[in-house]
C-alpha cells in the first residue's frame, strides 16, 4: 500500500445569487443598504461600457494596449467596493476599474494606454499604484505595502490582484509566504478567468483549486463566485476588515470569465476556446444576475438602467477627450523627468552640453 496521498483539499464555492439572480444563500447577504447596491449595479454598468469603448478605441488607434475587462466586472467592483479609501489598491494591466473607482483619474488611466508617463503620475492622494505589468511582482509590493501599515500602527489594507496564470510565478508564493509569517494587513485577490492567455487554469497547477495554496502560507484561502457581486463583496469584506483588526491576510479565488481576448495585441480566443464554453460563462453574466436581484426587489428600472449607460458614455468620452487635449509627450521632457542631473552623455544628446 502507498504512503503517499494526493490530497485535493476541495473546498465550496461561496455563491449568494444564483444564475438567475435568485437568493441561495440569504444568511450570508451582505449587510448593504438599497442605495449600495444600486451603486454596484451602476459601477458594473459603467465598467461595461467603458470596457466596450476601450475596444473600439484601440481598433482607432487611440490606445496602445489594452486589457479587456468584461465578464470580471463582479470581481473587480465587489472587491474594490468593500475597501476603504485610504486603502492601498496594487493593480494589474487588466485592473483599471479598481483603480479607477479608487480614486486614479479616468484620462489619466487613458494616457497611461497610450505610454504617456503623466498616466503614471499618481496623484498624492490617491492610494494607487500604476498598473503592474510584470506578471506576479504586486504579490510581494502589496506584502510589502502592507508591512508599512503594520510597523507604523496604521489600520489599513493592501490590497492586489492577479490571474491564475500569476500563480505560476515565484512572486506570488514568496509574497503570500512572507505575508503569513509577519501576518501584515493584505488581501490577495486572484482572478480565475481560466485562461492565462490561451494556457487553462488546469496546465497552471495540478490543485484542485487556487485558493487552497493559502494553505502552505498559513493563511485563510476562499473560494468565490467571482460572477457574483455579492459573494465578491461578502467574501473581500470579511477579508479587509480582518486584516484591519490585525487579523493577517488572506487569498480569495475569484472564479469568473474573460469573454474576450486576454489582450488587443493580436490574441485570438477562438484559438483555444470553443463556442459552448463561452456560451456556458456567458449565461451567468454578472450584469444578468444582479440586474435580475435588483429588479425582482424592485431597486432596478429599465429608465435608470438607460440613464447609467448614457452618463457612462458620457464620462467615458469626456475622459478621452482630456487626454486628447493633454501635451504630448516629448523626448526631451522624458528625459528630464528621468534625471535629478542629466548624465553628461544625454546632456550631450539634448543640446544643453556646453564644452568648456
């Protein structure tokens, strides 16, 4: 008989709605008012449209890169939704919505697509950081990050996501092992879209689940529906008010669905998804779903459904239109902005070297 076991540490999935936006679990509905969950409706709509804008505007060459966002808008507003603003938010490429919503203005975040470095001029009293293409290295920023919180007394969260293909990278484990051995405020979001461009989720790790890897850091790992808004905020608000209490961190497996390429730089999802499989994920849209809740509580019309959407449009073109307007950027004030002192070999280069 073998003394070895694989051990595949299963653990449930925490729903609140079902795909029909019907209550499954009442006793774990977050204590929100009507208006909050309006404004989480709203927020998802928002990120929706903007999301469906950023497409068409990358086709027009008005961004350079871009990441697109639907089908994740739950795990990205319930999550940012159960911060507080003077929490740290530590985002990936595909994170815009958290960031925005958390304070980092929306031109300046078109700007940042277009490689315009004053996109990454955080202002001061946004708790931000610009979004971390390294795939992986937020996990020990936000480590990091949260030991700051910690040595000097302060009750605030860092907070970071990445996908299930960043689980592969050594940051996330040294991050999250660090994490649990000095207990620091931070939660660790991964967002399961199931695909780490055309790699599955099951090529990633042979677990059963990517929340289980809590285990070897000593932390709490949880399992979320991340198609559902209200599982996604139950489940990261319960996780930031620990680590604000001094509770330590903790990672949440948001399951969820990117429904279109994993970038706009020349990714074809066709290549490695089938029809069916996208149809499966589309039929539990976290529009659909709580759109569904709302309605049957009659929080939700389709007048203000229509009224959402325009003022998101609205927002969204008044943001480009600032960034179109913003100064180009110049070689000259890139490399000023570089140096306290220009290397006398730029010097050279910009003009301003004097011989002599």
């Amino acid at each position: 008989m073998s003394i070895l076991a694989k051990d595949t540490l299963t653990m449930p999935v925490l729903r609140i709605l079902d795909e029909q936006g019907q209550l499954l679990n009442p006793h774990l509905m977050p204590d929100l008012p009507d208006e909050k969950l309006r404004e989480l409706m709203r927020r998802m709509l928002f990120t929706r449209v903007w999301d469906e804008r950023a497409r068409l505007l990358i086709r027009q060459g008005g961004l350079h890169f871009y990441a697109p966002m639907a089908g994740q808008e739950a795990s990205m507003v319930g999550s940012e939704a159960a911060t507080r603003r003077e929490d740290f938010l530590l985002p990936t490429y595909r994170d815009g919505a958290q960031a925005v919503l958390h304070g980092w203005p929306l031109y300046q975040w078109v700007l940042y697509f277009r490689g315009h470095q004053h996109g990454g001029e955080i202002p001061p009293d946004v708790n931000v950081l610009p979004p971390q293409v390294i795939i992986g290295a937020q996990m020990v920023q936000a480590t990091g990050v949260a030991l700051a919180f910690k040595l000097r007394g302060q009750a605030r969260v860092a907070i970071t996501y990445t996908g299930d293909g960043g689980t592969s990278e050594g940051d996330f484990y040294e991050g999250l092992n660090f994490a649990g051995v000095f207990q620091v405020p931070a939660v660790f979001i991964v967002q399961n879209n199931q695909f780490a461009i055309s790699v599955p989720v099951q090529a990633q790790t042979a677990a059963s689940t990517l929340a289980q890897k809590a285990g070897a850091a000593g932390i709490p790992g949880v399992l979320v529906d991340g198609m559902d808004v209200l599982a996604v905020y139950a489940a990261t608000k319960q996780a930031v008010d620990r680590a604000r209490e001094g509770g330590g961190p903790t990672l949440i497996e948001m399951l969820t669905y990117r429904y279109g390429p994993h970038t706009m730089s020349g990714d074809d999802p066709a290549r490695y998804r089938n029809k069916e499989l996208d149809a499966a994920w589309q039929q539990r849209d976290p529009l659909l779903r709580f759109r569904a809740y709302l309605t049957g509580r009659k929080l939700w019309s389709q007048a203000e459904e229509e009224a959402t959407v325009a003022d998101a449009k609205s927002t969204v073109g008044a943001a480009i239109e600032q960034a179109d307007a913003y100064p180009g950027l110049t070689v000259a004030g890139l490399i000023d902005s570089m140096f306290e002192q220009l290397p006398e070999a730029l010097r050279r280069q910009s003009g301003t070297y004097k011989d002599g």
